[in-house]
C-alpha cells in the first residue's frame, strides 16, 4: 500500500509540473504579444492604442473643415462613440480619440484608420476600429466640435449618423457659466445597432426633420419637447423615453417598435404604432392613434394612453392589451386577442365606436350623446359595459359566450333587449339574466324607468350570463 501511495504522490507531482510548465508558457506568450503589439504570435495578436488627433482640414485634399458652408455631415463608425458639440476651441474641427485595447485572432484587423472627405456635397467621416474577440477597452471617440465663440448652431446643416455598438450623444453635457453652448441642428438621422443615442439639453429641440433608430439601444432627450415636420422612431428591442413628442405641422409620428419599449408625456399631432411584443406608455396623444398597416401589424403588445384627442383607428391589433382613459374621437378597434380597457371613472366614449376581440374581455365607459352609436362583440370573452350619463343612442353588445355586465345610474331610461346569440329573448324569469333595475313592464324588452321611445336602445346578446347593476 505504501508504494501505491508513492506513485500517486509522485504522478500527481509530475502532473503539477506539467501544468506549471504549460501556464509559464501561457504567461510568456501573453507578455510576448503584449510587448509586440499588432504582431501575430502563435495564431493571436494583441492590438494597444492611445492616440488623440485633432483635424482641422480634410484627409483627401487638405481643405479647411468648415461647418458653417457644409449642409451635411455624415458619420460612418463601428464601436466608436460620436459626440457634436460646442467646445473652447478656435477653429472648426474634429478630434478623434483612441484609447483601445485588446485580443484578436491572427486573421483580424486591427487597424484603425479615419478619413475626413467632400463627397457628393456632404462631409463624410468614415472610421475603421480594431476587430478583436476580447476587446479589453473600447475607448474609441468622433468628437466634432465648433467654438463657442460661434454664432453659427448648425442651423442650416443636416447631420446624418451611423454606428454599430458605438452610442451617440447630440449637445453638450455641460457647459462654462455666460457661455453659449446651445445647437440648433436642421435636420437629424441618427442610427446604432447596440448604441444609446441622447439629446441633451443644450440642443435645442426643433428639427425640420428628426429620425432615430436603435436595435437594442436606449434613446433619450434631455430637453422638455422635440419638434419637427418629419418625426419618425425606430428600434427591435430597445428602449424610447421621451417627455414630449411635437409634430410641428401637426401631422404623423411615426413609430416601428419591434419589441421595444416606448414611453412619452405629449406626443403632439398622430401616432402611427407598429410593434411586436412591445410595451408603451403615453400620457397624452392630442389627435389621431393610427395602426392601420394589415402587413405591419401591432402584436402581442402591451399599450397605456392616458388620452387620445382624435380618433383612434387600430383595426389589426393581434393579442394585445389596450388601455385608454379617454377618447375624444371615434373608436375603431379590432383585435384577435387581449383585454381591450376605455375609459375612467369621470370619462367615456363620446362618439361612434366600434370595439371588437375574438377572445379578450372588452371594459368600456360611454359619456353617450344622441349622434352616437356603438357595437362591441367579443366571442369568448366577458364585457362590461358602464354608462356614466343616461344612454342617448344605439349599443349592440355580442358576446358569444362571455358573460356580459352592464353599469348603470338610478333614474337613466332605456329599453333593454337581452337574447341568446340566436337571437332568442330571454324570459325575464331566466337563470341566465339578473337584473337590479326598475322597469313597469315584466317583459323583455325591458322598459328601464318607463321608457317609451325608440332611440335609447341597449342591446345584448350573448349565451353567456347577463347582469345589470346600478351604481
């Protein structure tokens, strides 16, 4: 047994020196790389900058940079962060920054070139980073910047911007006390694939055109309000946080969501939703809600509108929650699935709406008047119905085999039909119906208080349950 023991003791010696060996080497051809950079060693190659340089001409020709005569500006990065900002600085120019390191495999290229060139009456800022697997700093910048002594804002320039994993942010962050830091850029693109993209607030917030597109990033502004003629969002998975949205000539806000997330106080003038799985909040949409793409539809999606003061227009809508506390216009609103939510406590619908769900419960409020008509219809779902002033028109309300619950106040006169989907009335004696109303006859129709005319109707027609409450 001893000299079993001997043997394992000294296998698992020998094991630990082999090991020890082959991590020395490890070491060594990490220090080897690392003392010769952009040199493939063994297969990999260790790439280490740290450069600033400033442009003030051209790459190609040597021609002053000049802002104030160049109507766009495009920016073409990778990885590398872009700033447009006002700076303590004489002339026009642009710094570029790199302070990156890291890992690539022998084939990679970890070159890192910029070029500065007029073409086709733009000025066009290309930059190529360093490509590597283990990117240990990234710190690659586009800084464009123009001096704070400058009347000129960019007022008449358009700025057309590109990255991939780098972020973008448009303004100063932060400014000298009695300095003019402010941008008042004409028209604004901006695109990542990963970056974040902020508006600070140093940029002032009008544009004649305004379009911001980020897969997976996150878009903000600083400033209170963003305005522009031409106003349009984009994203897969990101993140949109915005106070408020203006259409300067109060025409459509155009939003492609994906699966993102977009969040608002005012968007001022229509909105035009297309979105899967996407989650928005809006506080108040002051004219129409629009998703009326058959192709583009919005999908699985989760929306809150605290108001809309148009009409809303979403006859598409696939499996999605819809919450809206008030509507001003006409409701048209079709969905294959999910809840459908309108109204408050103190606000209903006051025009003409059609609201219809294959499978998803339907919740309105109606501040009815005598111009109105209404149709809601579900085939499995539940609806509940609540009027907050006496009815003063037509409601059709279809269920195939939900229940349905209708919300009055004491004292509102109506003629009430309740039938089965095949149109049967019901016996008022019904197990299927319970009513808490007053009414003269004993009959359905129910004459609600003594109503004799023929314009306040309420009719249902389910095979599911009927219950009509007061509150």
């Amino acid at each position: 047994m001893a000299k079993k023991e001997k043997v394992k003791r000294g296998f698992g010696m020998y094991l630990f020196l082999f090991l020890l060996f082959i991590a020395c080497l490890f070491v060594i051809w990490v220090i080897a790389m690392m003392f010769l950079p952009q040199r493939v060693i063994l297969g990999l190659q260790y790439y280490s900058y740290n450069t600033q340089v400033t442009a003030e001409k051209t790459t190609d020709s040597g021609l002053d940079l000049s802002f104030e005569t160049t109507r766009k500006i495009v920016i073409n990065t990778n990885s590398s962060n872009v700033l447009v900002q006002k700076a303590d600085v004489e002339k026009d120019r642009v710094l570029f920054v790199n302070k990156s390191f890291g890992f690539a495999t022998g084939s990679d290229n970890v070159s890192y070139t910029h070029e500065i060139k007029y073409s086709g009456g733009a000025l066009t800022i290309n930059v190529t980073e360093p490509q590597g697997f283990l990117k240990l700093s990234n710190n690659t910048q586009v800084v464009i910047q123009i001096p704070l002594s400058s009347t000129y804002k960019f007022e008449n320039t358009e700025f057309v911007v590109s990255t991939e994993s780098g972020s973008v942010v448009v303004g100063n962050t932060a400014t000298k006390d009695g300095t003019d830091a402010q941008l008042n850029i004409e028209k604004l693109s901006v695109s990542t694939q990963s970056g974040n993209i902020r508006l600070t607030e140093f940029l002032d917030g009008s544009f004649s055109s305004l379009f911001l597109s980020s897969k997976t990033g996150r878009c903000s502004a600083d400033h209170s309000s963003l305005s522009a003629s031409s106003l349009k969002l984009a994203t897969e998975n990101g993140k949109f946080a915005f106070k408020d949205l203006l259409h300067s000539t109060g025409g459509i806000i155009e939003a492609n969501l994906g699966s993102g997330e977009l969040s608002a106080k005012t968007m001022s003038g229509s909105l035009s939703l297309v979105c899967k799985d996407a989650k928005v909040n809006i506080d108040n949409i002051t004219e129409d809600f629009i998703g009326n793409n058959m192709k583009d539809t919005i999908n699985r999606a989760n929306i809150t509108v605290g108001r809309v003061g148009g009409d809303i227009s979403l006859p598409y809508l696939k499996d999605s929650n819809l919450t809206i506390n008030e509507v001003a216009g006409e409701a048209n609103i079709e969905s294959t699935g999910g809840n459908i939510t309108i109204g408050s406590d103190t606000t209903g619908l006051t025009k003409t709406s059609y609201i219809k769900t294959k499978n998803g419960n339907i919740n309105v409020k109606i501040s009815d008047n005598a111009l109105t008509k209404h149709n809601f219809s579900t085939e499995s779902g539940n609806i509940s119905l609540t009027y907050l002033n006496e009815p003063n028109s037509t409601t059709n309300v279809i269920s195939s085999s939900g229940n349905v619950n209708l919300y009055v106040k004491s004292g509102y006169k109506f003629k009430l039909t309740m039938k089965d989907s095949a149109g049967k009335l019901y016996e008022k004696t019904s197990s299927k119906i319970s009513i808490d109303l007053v009414a003269d006859n004993l009959t359905n129709p129910l004459l609600v208080n003594g109503y004799t005319g023929d314009t306040k109707l309420v009719d249902i027609s389910t095979n599911g349950n009927i219950t009509a409450k007061l509150i």
